[in-house]
C-alpha cells in the first residue's frame, strides 16, 4: 500500500472522473448487499430494489465469492493431496475449462485427478465424448486461444491437455513458491502458450488461494479488456495515470468514496476490496452502465448485457477462504 501511495503521489496529473465514477461505488455497495442479502433470506428473492441487478447477471463484488471460485477453494484447493504439484495440476486442470460441469465429468470418467497418473489418451478420449454429445466443455468467461499453432493439435482441449503437461514438465509450481512476489509469478505464467496476461493475471490470483504462493492481492494487478472499458467510462481524462494505476488508487482511496457518497459498504467479514476486486469490478461497471449510461460508449463499443440473472440455486453456499486471509465468517458485517 504505500509503495503504491509514494508511486501516484507522484504523477503530476490526476485522473478526472465522469458521471460514471460514483457508480462504480454505488454498483460496488449494492451489489455486495445482495451477496449478504442472500446469505441472510436465501429463499426471498429478489434482494434487490435495483432493476438491472434484479435482472442481469453480474459477479459479486469480491472475486473469491463468486461460485466458481468458492468451488475451486473447496473442492479442487483444500479437498486432495496437499502436495504443491497435485495442487497446482487440480488447479490448473480446473481454470483451463473453468467449469464446475466439466471437472466433475471428468472425475466420473476418469476417477480421482492426479498428476501422478496422468494419461493424455484418457483425458482426451473423455472431452472428445463430451464434445461429441454437443455440451460445452468451456465457460463463457473467458476467450481461450485454441493453442494449435503451439501444440498442432486438432481440438482445443488437446492442446489445453498438452499445455498442461508442459507446465507439470517445467516444475512450474516449483517456480512459483519461489517467487518473490505476484508479478515474477505472472511473468512465469505468461511464458506459456495460449495465456496472455489477462489469463496469467486470473491464474496467479486462483493459484494464490492455495498454499503455493503466499502474495498479497494488494502488490500486483493487471487490467483485463472489460476493465479497460470500465475504466473509460469512470474516467473522461486518465492524467498521467496508467490503466493499472487507476485501479490502485480506486481501491486506495474505496473507504473515503464509499463515505462520500453516503454507502455504508459491507466488507467481506473485514477483508476490504482488493486490486483484483476493483479490476473486476470495473468489468461489471462497464455491463452495469450500458443500461443506466447508454450514451457513455467504452472501447468495445457493447450496448446490451447479454445474460439474464437466473439464480442457479436458493440454497446459501457454505463460503470458504483461503486459511492464510483469516477470515472469521459471523453475522457482524462490515
């Protein structure tokens, strides 16, 4: 935090905000409402007043709350063999695809997922059959280049299959736990083929949870494409302030926006929102304004949210953390 404060003090124009910037905290406040809204009425939805939150589907405020997250925390992190390469292969096995659906295929195909037995043959012959019946194997989340012109191979989840055997083959999670901070682990990722560094980013953050890495999600972050186009649309002048400069000042400066405008925001038991929190947060204000802003037109020029919110289960989520953020989960919020 105060290597981050020395580094914008020091840059002589500040960014100007727009009409969109008090929002952002607004969609930021509400929307972690809901999230404790859910947790406390589960069963009375909706929870929320706020029309486009009530009707669209946005992620929660912090990033680790989100189900996919919460699912690799407790089922892929914290539930198996604790060594730092099984670890790393469950994973990374589970982001490449980032769907809960498919991760639990494959253990019904090919039984418990260890690197240690690891056959390339079985695994693709299981995601072929699941292709071939026409279910998706990835999320919509994120864009995942096919990685053919690395690994030559005709399906996509062949090459993401032998990007990983490539990662294992480098004892990359070896490299991480040495790393000194999140950014030299980032740079190791985005080494690979097929990760950019907007997934490099999304990876070292989900890697973190475990016992791998020990960084703080305040010392490093990068702005992914929806980022960018939130932050456009906060902000009318960027000043002398980089993408990922202004990320850090918004999450330096979130207590006394939040006061600002009068929102009595509720932290995660505690945890105030983190660099990756904001970034994405950001992503969500960029979805979130082209309804309440459609004059206020970001880099990728997108008018319309395209999913609808349909609230995949009523029964409350048994929320886990990654140990080492020691969080207490009570009912005292804030």
């Amino acid at each position: 935090m105060q290597a981050n404060r020395i580094t914008l003090l020091s840059k002589k124009r500040k960014p100007k905000s727009s009409k969109v910037y008090d929002t952002y905290w607004k969609f930021a406040s509400e929307r972690q409402n809901i999230f404790f809204n859910r947790i406390e009425k589960p069963m009375q939805h909706p929870w929320t007043k706020d029309f486009v939150l009530r009707n669209f589907k946005f992620t929660n405020a912090y990033r680790v709350s989100d189900r996919v997250s919460q699912y690799l925390i407790s089922n892929i992190i914290q539930n198996g063999n604790q060594n730092i390469d099984e670890v790393f292969f469950r994973i990374i096995l589970f982001k490449l695809f980032n769907k809960i659906e498919t991760w639990e295929y494959l253990q019904k195909q090919v039984g418990e997922l260890f690197y240690s037995d690891f056959k390339f043959e079985r695994y693709s012959e299981a995601l072929a059959l699941l292709k071939l019946r026409g279910q998706a194997i990835y999320s919509n989340a994120y864009i995942m280049a096919s990685g053919k012109s690395s690994f030559n191979h005709e399906y996509k989840h062949d090459n993401h299959l032998r990007l990983i055997q490539a990662m294992m083959q480098d004892s990359i999670a070896r490299k991480l736990q040495e790393c000194n901070s999140m950014k030299q682990a980032y740079e190791i990722l985005l080494k690979f083929p097929t990760i950019g560094s907007f997934l490099a980013y999304q990876y070292v953050t989900d890697i973190n949870y475990s016992n791998i890495t020990m960084f703080s999600e305040m010392e490093f972050v990068k702005a992914g494409p929806g980022a960018k186009d939130g932050i456009r649309k906060c902000f009318s002048d960027y000043g002398d302030y980089s993408e990922e400069d202004i990320i850090k000042l918004v999450c330096e400066t979130q207590e006394n926006e939040f006061e600002r405008l009068g929102l009595e925001f509720k932290t995660l038991w505690g945890r105030r929102l983190q660099l990756i929190d904001c970034q994405n947060l950001f992503c969500e204000v960029d979805k979130y304004s082209r309804v309440v802003h459609p004059n206020v037109i970001g880099h990728s020029k997108r008018t319309r949210i395209k999913q609808k919110f349909q609230p995949s289960s009523l029964i409350p989520i048994n929320y886990s953390f990654p140990e080492k953020w020691n969080i207490k989960i009570d009912r005292v919020y804030g």
